[in-house]
C-alpha cells in the first residue's frame, strides 16, 4: 500500500471532488503573504483524507480539476516517463506513425 511522506496510507485511486448537493461549497481566493489562496472546508479535507501539512496535487481533467493527495511514488514514476520520452522523442514518434 502507497503511503505519504507521514507514513500514512493512501489509496491509489485518485480523488475527484464532485459538487453535488451534498458536497457544494463556495470557495473565495484570499491574500496569503505574497500569494493568493483558498481554503478548504473540513468536509473536503475529510473526503480526500488529508490534514495540515499534507501535499495537494491538482490536475487538468475534462470537466474540470481533479484534486488529490500527493503521493511521492507515483511523482517518481511519472518524472522517470518523462525523462524516457523526452530521451526516446524520435523511437516514440516513429512508433506513433
């Protein structure tokens, strides 16, 4: 089972928020120092199994953002395709004809 840097497990399926009547909640960006920001709501946290100190990774997706908790193992292997692809472009080109 993957765990985060705490040691704690997580799931490997990714959690994507749905805004449904149950889980529908406004979020306002607001001024952290420098940068901007929103907060989640406890329920939010609650659903992806997250708490204070935690890593989020946000993803493109086709109705909108996935939202998940990070998790290092899977950071390792996509970081390693990309270091394959971009090394391989012209094999991996020729095998897409």
């Amino acid at each position: 089972m993957r765990t985060l840097a705490e040691g704690r497990p997580v799931e490997y399926i990714r959690y994507n928020i749905c805004w449904n009547e149950a889980m529908h909640h406004t979020l306002k960006i607001i001024q952290i120092g420098n940068s901007l920001g929103v907060t989640l709501p406890k329920e939010v946290l609650a659903a992806l199994k997250v708490e204070k100190g935690d890593t989020l990774t946000v993803t493109p997706a086709p109705d909108g953002f996935r939202i998940g908790a990070y998790d290092t193992e899977h950071a390792k292997q996509l970081e390693a395709a990309r270091k394959i692809m971009k090394a391989r472009r012209h094999a991996l080109r020729e095998l897409a004809k």
